[in-house]
C-alpha cells in the first residue's frame, strides 16, 4: 500500500464528514448514520494517535467542513422575527 501524506489523510476525512452531514440532512436510519460517525471517530483517533493531526488540528476541520457543508452553526436572529414566529 503506498503511503499518503497528511494533506491526502485530512482530505479522506473531510469527504467522510461531508458524507455524515449529508447522510444526517437525508434522514437516513439511525444505524447507518452511526456506523457513519463511528468510521470518522475512529479514523480521527488513529490521526491522533500517529502524531499526524493535533485535536486542535481535527476540530478546526471538522468545524470548516460542517460550515462548507450546512452553512454556519450560529446566525443572527432579528428581534421582530423572534417575537412574531412564536404567537
């Protein structure tokens, strides 16, 4: 098998957390979903534990991938929307 370097490595991790985040957005079944998200907890670890990222390293990409993915995870809500949606 012939070695990647990290930049190949964080690749394949992005595309598998773009495949979680788009599987999550179909609604697919809960297994699928979690066998999904154990393959990306476990590749991250092996990343971890071979010196290769940083968790500093992985939450950065993680949170880069989930923004490109599903937008921002926070936004600015205007007070009259908030006010009015709820009566």
């Amino acid at each position: 098998m012939a070695k990647q370097n990290k930049r190949e490595l964080l690749d394949n991790l992005r595309g598998m957390l773009r495949e979680a985040f788009l599987l999550r957005e179909q609604g697919v079944a809960y297994a699928k979903l979690t066998r999904v998200h154990g393959f990306v907890d476990g590749y991250m670890r092996v990343l971890m534990d071979t010196g290769i990222a940083s968790q500093r390293d992985l939450l950065a990409l993680v949170a880069e991938t989930r923004a490109e993915a599903l937008g921002p995870g926070t936004r600015e809500v205007e007070a009259e929307s908030a006010v009015g949606a709820g009566g």
